[in-house]
C-alpha cells in the first residue's frame, strides 16, 4: 500500500509572488516591493464590537442586540424570508453590514444631479488604456503590511459631498487629484468635463454586504498630467495586464477591479 501523504499547505503570501514573477512583470513587481518597504507595520487585533462612542449599540427590549451604528457602517439584524411560487416559505436570521449613503450633486454632461450611494471610485486611464494604480493599507488585507493596490480615487459619498463643498480636509486625495485634472480650485466642472462615464458598481458581497457605490472612468491625455498624477512614483500607470496580474495575486483591491472590468 501507498504511504498517505499530507495535503500540503497552500501559502497564500507564496502563491502571489509566483504570480508576479517573470521578465515582464519586472517593473510592476519592483515598484511594489519599493513601495512596500515605505510602509509602517500595521496590526489587527480583536476588541469588543462597541466602544460607547465611536460603535453604540441599539438593544431590543427583550435585550438583545438590534443593531450596531457607526460613522460609515451600520451592523443590524436581517430576517430574509423566500416564498416559492406554491406559496410555501422558508427563512432564516442574520448580521449584515449596511454602508451607510450620502447624497452628492454633481454637474455632469446631461446637467445637474443629485446622487445617493455609499461611495465613488474612479478609474483613471490613459489613451493607452493603461490604469492608474497606488497602494494602500486596508485592515483585514491578508497581504505582506495589509498593502493591496487600488485606484488613488476612492471616497465615500460624505466625504466627496464635503470636499465639492469646500471641505478639502475631508478627501485631500480626492482634491488634489479632481484640481490637477482640472488645472483649478474651482473642481465644480469636474465630473461634468472630465468623467466620460459614470455607472453603478457591482456589489462587492449582496449576502452579507450592502453598499451602493457609484463608478466612474476619467482619461488623460496631456504627458505632463500623466506624469503628474504619479506623484513621483507614488502612483503607476499600469496595463491591463498588469492589473490582471494583481487581481490573480490577490493584491488587488475588489472595488478596483470591478471598476477597471465595467470600465473596459
């Protein structure tokens, strides 16, 4: 008889550096791994759901937990019930996580309207077709210092009403890129001129997850925009196979790459 043999472990971290290998992936992978080292070390732990201020929870009066608010999400029980077509029912309990919406007027090319959705995400491209990607920490990344890549432009809809408001504080990012584009403080004319389609996102998890969140693609053109939006290496103008390539690594941000694939 055979010998049984032990499944052998797959290794995630591994598996996303194979990924990466290869002579043409070369200045995508060192522009990660430089980016990388640039990063602080960031750690996760387990703390109890409410904190009396920031996470407040809402009991029922039998006592139980009806739901958990916060500034962006909201945590609360969900009874899903499913009637069949001979009119029997089935049904069951449990959490969701509601990403909380926020109401954006925008000046767009069919005129002005009003927006209501939990977030925006840009996908910035090139006449090439190339991406504009950056990195980011994200708190429960499995990746080497929570790093995954993702577009620079990534905003909720209350931070993105503020900042079209006047409150640059809220998004500096979002600012700074929406006044370099438009080449003025006056960022109004933004998605009117400069986003050629706005578009629903697809849902990231509709079992457990519901969040609205609003796509939207804008193009550059002009060599010294295209260099400046880098911010000296900061950012990288990446082919579409390069953002292939890091989504299969899974480094890749999920809105991000719903975005970039309803984008192209």
């Amino acid at each position: 008889m055979k010998p049984e043999l032990s499944p052998k472990q797959y290794n995630r971290e591994i598996q996303a550096q194979r990924i990466l290998e290869g002579e043409s992936f070369t200045e995508l992978r060192t522009w990660y791994q430089e980016r990388l080292k640039s990063f602080p070390e960031y750690s996760v732990k387990n703390a109890d759901l409410t904190d009396g201020s920031n996470w407040k929870a809402k009991l029922t009066p039998e006592g139980q937990v009806e739901e958990v608010d916060g500034g962006f999400f909201t945590l609360k029980g969900q009874t899903i019930t499913i009637t069949k077509p001979d009119g029997t029912t089935m049904g069951w309990t449990q959490p969701g996580l509601l990403q909380k919406e926020g109401s954006v007027t925008i000046l767009t090319s069919e005129g002005v309207e009003e927006i209501t959705a939990s977030g925006f995400v840009g996908v910035i491209k090139d006449t090439d077709g190339n991406i504009l990607l950056t990195l980011a920490q994200e708190p429960f990344a499995l990746t080497p210092k929570k790093v995954l890549a993702r577009t620079p432009i990534q905003t909720s809809a209350a931070k993105l009403a503020s900042v079209l408001s006047g409150d640059i504080s809220k998004d500096k990012a979002m600012y700074e890129f929406m006044s370099t584009v438009t080449e003025s403080e006056n960022i109004s004319t933004f998605f009117g001129e400069h986003a050629q389609d706005i578009f629903p996102l697809p849902y990231a998890d509709a079992n457990r997850i519901q969040a609205t969140n609003i796509g939207f693609v804008t193009t550059i053109s002009e060599p010294a925009m295209r260099e400046a939006v880098t911010k000296n290496g900061q950012n990288r103008w990446c082919t579409l196979k390069e953002v292939s390539q890091l989504a299969k690594a899974g480094i890749l941000n999920g809105h991000t790459a719903a975005a970039v694939l309803a984008a192209n």
